[in-house]
C-alpha cells in the first residue's frame, strides 16, 4: 500500500528536533511563561475609566516612589556589599573569619519581618524612644526622631536585607582573582586602595552589577515591608487595585506596566555585562594574601563588617525572639502547629515539582544542546525575575476564567455547578510558587549536572540504559547533594514569599508568612515573633550552605 511521503522542507522545523524531549521542554516553557503572556496581553486592552484614574492620579506616584526605592536600594546594597567584600576578601582583621559567613545572615530574614522588628524597636511606643523619654524626662513633641515608616525607612529595611546579593556575588568574584594581577598593580607604585578602585573593582563588575540587579528586582517585588510603611509602589497599588476596586482588569494593566520595569532592568543588567571591558587573562593563580590591618584601620574594618550583620540579623532576631518568649504562652497552640504544618507542607510540595521540572528541563538541554531546547529552558527560568503579585495575577485570571467556563458548561448540559477547581485551591498556589522559583532550581541542577562528564552519559548508553534510566541510575546518585541543595533553596523561599500566598490562598487557610503579616497589620507585633521566628530560622540553613560554597570557590583552591 503507498505510504504519504512528506517533503522534508514543508516541516516547520528540522525533524531532529521533532522529539520527546524537545516537545516536553517547550510545554514546560509555555506553562510557566504563562502567567506573564496572560500579564503582557492586557497591554493591548482599552483602557478603562479605572485605569485613566489610576494614571491621572497615582500612576506618577507608583512610579517616582518606585525609582527613589530602586535608587535608595542601589546605594545602600553597594556601599555594604562591596565594601564588606573586599574586606573579608582582601584583608586580615579580628573577627574576619566568622565574619564572612555571618554576613550572609541577613538573606535569611524576609524585608517584611525586619521591617516589622525595627517598627516595634523604634516607634513612639517602642523601647527606643521610651528610654530616650525617660533618661532624659522628654514629653511628646520635645525632641525629634527619624519616622521608620517611610519611603526613607523601606530603603534602609530593604538594604540591610538585600545586600548579601551583592556580597556574596562580589566576593566570590574577588576570590577567583589571582594574586598576579594584583602583584602587578602594585609593583607599578599603586597602594591597595588604588589596586582596588583600578584592578580588582573592574575585574568584578559583572558580579557587581549581577547581585544589585538581584537586589533591585527583590525591591521591585516586595509587598509587605512598602505596605507595612505606607510607601505606595506598583505592589501597594496592584493589590488596591485587585481588592479595593475588584477591578482585575486594571490591576493586570498596572502588573504589566511594573513587568515593563522588571524587564528593563534585566536587559540593562546583561547589557552591562557585555559592555564589561576588563578581562581577568591570567592564567596563573596563586593564594591571596591578605592585607594585615592593625590598630585603627583593623577596628574599623571590624565594625564595617559587624555592623550590617548587627543591624541586619542580631537585632531583629533578638527581638523577634524576646517577642517570641513572651508570647508563647497565647501563640504557640494548636493553631500555630497547624500554621506550620501549611507552610511546610506547601512548601515540601513545590520543592518537589520545582526540582523534578528541573531536572526534565536540565537533563532535557543536556541531551539536545540545541536553539530550542535552550531557548525553552530560559522562557521557563524567567519567572524569578517576575514579582510574585505579578504572577498570582497571571495566574489568577486565566484558572478563573477556565474554572467560569466549566461551570457554565456543565450547568447547561448537566444542571451542576462545579464551582471552583483551579483558582482559590493549593493547586494554583502550588503552581505560581513553581512559576516564581523554578529558576532557582534549574541553575542549581544545570550546576550538578555540568560536573558530571558527557563520557559518563555514553558509558551507561552503551550498557542499554535508555535516556531516561542514565539520568534516574547514573547522574542523580552522583548529583544528591546537588538535588537536596535546590530542595532546600526553593522549599526557604516558598516558606518567604508572600504577596502570592494573599493573592492565591484558599479562604481560611493560613500559613506563619500570612499570620506574620496580619498580626503586623493588626498592631499586634508581638504576636508576629513566634511564625516571623520560624521563618529566619529555616532561612538559615539555605545561608550556611551559600556561605560554604562561596569559600570553596577561592582561586588556587584554597579554602578558608
């Protein structure tokens, strides 16, 4: 019988590409990239009498309010960041070695909380202004205080969070440098602070500008802390908008406006970083050796470094742990166990679709290598970049829109109501959280997997092991640290995030972010200690991790 033969140039791509793993990848890709598609089409929608109120009236203000953020933010993750590497990089002082790790503490502690601690610290009814009245016999209206909640105060709250993406980017950069190029600047007469302004800086300007872009993007992204200070930003006005007017059109329109910013921001950042000039082109590496301070110089570097691990982790978790104490009693009870048990529970459960997608995608890209695989792999990591109000909205309209069609069909044919079977479920909570974080776990997994020789592929294909049996009974035995590592790091950042979890969250479900958030915006700070608690002390654990690899990476092999 003839057979259809079909003309190898009416395919719309090569057929070599025509495959399983190709066809998986870009189903994943378009999965996760859906939220930001659904975001990016209300561009194209009129705009609605809300959305002109919005522009004549607050627009201006997300958007100024947003940029002095952005560039508050900028300066304070710079100075702490860079400095602090260079020191603990380049220098030898008291206190250094515990300091390098201590320093990366604060990444453990979510914008909102400490921003909710240094409230509790430093208002009027605060312990702060308290001894200040009673030492010196003040009265309200005597004397004057920095207000904390302010747009001032958010970019203070957020840099002592958010400059460990700077650190330790930064760092890790100044300890793959060889001492060569360094030796070099200074036989050429300059002292150690030229040799850093002129050699080391340049050579660490991609890392630089890749932790601030981190930063920026978190600050773009955060919810609780501008919320909690009254600083009205894209987030603060994505929510009134959702909520105060039940407008979700409009609301849509302003998440793509602030995805407009996001995406700015990712193409100045990988511009910058072609546009780098200063290459390291030494091939020799030797150990550093650090600058010996002694005196003032070696105190002052002490206090330089001590300082943000001070004001960013010591003080608010020592709050939060006093608030925590005197208040067991009332909050940890049944309730609170149930808390915890959501958030472990949804933040197990992402963890593990985040890592087995990864593991599709990255193992899917290491055996094609080709454009569409890659390209794939990229559209599906870029949810990270993307705020989490952003994609509960993305995420929201096309599940409630699916859930209103079911519905009505199955109301005229069968006279049944369905009602909700995507939006308002874990399912899509589980889903966005995939969406924001699966970048997270791909470039820990590609990491894993770059480690494991192609060799090692062909050996267990020439043992008749399918494609699928070399990744299940080769590579992931030898990547379970590298797997427990993107567990961890996702299963934290689930446990963090919050604007998502309000948005998407079913109706009277909880987890310690939402109860931390509520008993803040109730007042009741001190009731906030004990879920706010749970939070940093799980955050820890991905930090000493970061902390250990970053040391390994040291040039000439050499760990501290």
């Amino acid at each position: 019988m003839p057979t259809l033969s079909i003309p190898s140039n009416l395919y719309w791509f090569p057929r070599s590409l025509i495959n399983l793993w190709n066809l998986g990848i870009i189903g994943i890709a378009f999965l996760m990239a859906l939220p930001v598609l659904v975001i990016a089409s209300f561009v194209f929608l009129p705009a609605s009498e809300n959305w002109q109120h919005l522009v004549d009236n607050l627009l201006a203000e997300y958007v100024s309010n947003s940029l002095l953020l952005m560039v508050g933010v900028s300066v304070g993750v710079l100075s702490i960041g860079v400095i602090t590497a260079w020191l603990t990089s380049m220098c030898e002082f008291p206190g250094r070695r515990w300091l390098t790790w201590a320093l990366l503490l604060p990444l453990a502690i979510p914008a909102y909380i400490i921003a909710y601690t240094y409230t509790g610290l430093l208002d009027f009814e605060g312990p702060v202004q308290g001894a200040m009245r009673a030492w010196f016999d003040w009265s309200y209206g005597d004397y004057w205080f920095p207000e904390v909640r302010s747009l001032g105060g958010a970019m203070v709250m957020l840099s002592l969070v958010l400059y460990p993406y700077v650190y330790m980017l930064t760092r890790a950069a100044f300890l793959e440098q060889s001492i060569c190029v360094l030796e070099v600047s200074r036989t050429l007469g300059n002292t150690p602070f030229r040799s850093f302004t002129r050699v080391a800086l340049p050579l660490a300007r991609p890392a630089i500008v890749t932790g601030l872009s981190l930063a920026l993007m978190e600050t773009l992204a955060d919810y609780g802390t501008v919320q909690y200070f009254g600083v009205s930003t894209f987030t603060t006005g994505i929510f009134r908008t959702w909520f105060g007017l039940g407008d979700s059109a409009t609301a849509a329109q302003l998440s793509a406006t602030l995805l407009g910013f996001v995406f700015l921001l990712v193409i100045m950042e990988r511009w910058s970083r072609k546009r780098a000039r200063f290459h390291h082109t030494s091939n020799r590496y030797s150990e550093i050796r650090r600058y010996q301070l002694h005196g003032k110089r070696a105190w002052l570097a002490f206090i330089a470094c001590l300082s943000p691990v001070l004001f960013g982790f010591i003080i608010p978790a020592g709050q939060l742990l006093y608030w925590a104490i005197n208040t067991a009693t009332e909050t940890i009870n049944w309730s609170f166990t149930l808390l915890a048990w959501n958030s472990v529970m949804l933040a197990g459960i992402s963890a593990v679709v985040a890592v087995l997608l990864a593991l599709l995608l990255a193992y899917g890209k290491r055996l094609q290598g080709n454009l569409l695989s890659n390209t794939g792999v990229r559209i599906a990591s870029m949810g990270y970049a993307v705020p989490g109000t952003v994609i509960a909205v993305g995420v929201l309209l096309p599940f409630a829109w699916l859930d209103n069609s079911i519905d009505a069909w199955m109301r005229e044919q069968f006279n049944i109501s369905t009602g909700l079977l995507l939006s308002g479920t874990l399912f899509a909570l589980v889903f966005a959280y995939t969406v924001r974080f699966l970048s997270v776990s791909i470039q820990a997994i590609e990491s894993g997997l770059g480690k494991i020789k192609f060799s090692m592929d062909d050996a267990g294909r020439s043992l008749g092991l399918s494609p699928t049996g070399v990744l299940a009974r080769i590579h992931l035995p030898l990547m379970k640290g590298t797997v427990v590592t993107a567990l961890l790091l996702v299963f934290v950042d689930v446990l963090k995030e919050l604007p998502a979890t309000l948005i998407l969250r079913p109706f009277n479900f909880n987890t310690l972010a939402v109860r931390a958030y509520e008993m803040a915006s109730d007042e009741r700070l001190a009731d906030a200690g004990a879920p706010a608690l749970m939070i940093v002390a799980a955050g820890i654990i991905p930090v000493i991790m970061l902390s250990r690899i970053i040391s390994r990476s040291r040039a000439g092999g050499v760990q501290e």
